[in-house]
C-alpha cells in the first residue's frame, strides 16, 4: 500500500448513492486514480461533514466529488468549508427523478463554486474524469492515460446501429 493520501475524495450523503457513485469510483480505477469513497451526510453527519470539508486539504485531497439526491446540500456545503474543487453529481431521486437533486447542487451563490454535473450515472462519470483533467494538468502520465480513455471510448462507437432485437 502506498503512503501517498489518495487525490480524489468521493464523498455521498448516503448508503443508497453508492449504486450511482460507484462509477465515479470505477472510472478512476480505469484511470488509475487512487480515491477514497466516503459516506457524509450534510443533514445527518454534520460534524463529519465539517471534520472532513475543513481537513480536506491537509489530509491531501485534490479532488472532491459529492454525490447526494433531493435536498442536496452536500455539494455546497462542503465547498462553502474548502477552496479545493468540488465536483457535484446530482443522484436520481424517487420523488422528482433528480430535478430536485440537480436544482439544489447548480444553483449555488456567487463565491461558493461547485461545479455541476448530469443527473445519475453520467455524471458521476464525468465527474471522475474532470477531476482527472484536474489532476492530469500537473501530471503528464496521467495526461496520457485520460488521452488514451477517450480514444477507447471514440473507437468504441460503431458506425452503423444494428437491432438489438
Ligand atoms: C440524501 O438523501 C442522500 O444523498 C440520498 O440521495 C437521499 C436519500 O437518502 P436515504 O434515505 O436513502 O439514506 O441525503
């Protein structure tokens, strides 16, 4: 095991935001970016949420990713204690299908930034690959291999749809 702090938090207010966050996590292992995937709670676990959001630089976080559904306050508030960048995924929730989600996490104050990704899985993807981009900027290995994933994703794609009946 190495000694070096993992880069990338992955912070969700719940159990139930795994089954979306969990392709953050997946992402940065196809990318090779170590991660540590955490359960904070801007309504439940208040002083682990201000333990962790006031502590993240220093425990060597680059990177943080929230993830929360409905009254998603996670996002913001964690970027409200921390000028690291903060990369919010908007989970789908039952009620509003997200909307809710997506609303709470976009519509931050001027000063307070948390950049806004797409509802649900996609955006927990894009999610782990913009804080790659971050990290990428002042490593050029891991550059290489974001250039490398999105070349795979593009010859991925065929040309021609077939029926998937
Ligand atoms: C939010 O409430 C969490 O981020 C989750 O998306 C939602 C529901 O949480 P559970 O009731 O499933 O724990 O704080």
């Amino acid at each position: 095991m190495s000694d070096t702090p993992a880069p990338v938090a992955i912070i969700m207010g719940s159990q139930s935001d795994w089954s979306t966050m969990r392709h953050a996590a997946e992402t940065l292992d196809e990318l090779g970016v170590a991660h540590e995937a955490l359960i904070i709670s801007a309504h439940r676990t208040t002083q682990r949420l201000y333990d962790f959001a006031t502590g993240a630089r220093k425990a060597g976080f680059k990177v943080i990713i929230a993830g929360a559904g409905g009254a998603a306050h996670l996002p913001g508030m964690t970027a409200a204690m921390t000028t690291l960048p903060v990369f919010g995924v908007p989970v789908e929730s039952k009620a509003l299908s997200g909307q809710d989600s997506l609303l709470s996490i976009v519509q931050m104050p001027g000063g307070i930034p948390v950049g806004t990704l797409a509802i649900g899985r996609a955006g927990a993807i894009n999610a782990a690959l913009l804080a790659t981009a971050v990290l990428a900027l002042s490593d050029e290995a891991l550059a290489d291999r974001l250039d490398t994933w999105r070349e795979d994703l593009t010859a991925s794609i065929p040309l021609r749809p077939v029926d998937s009946e």
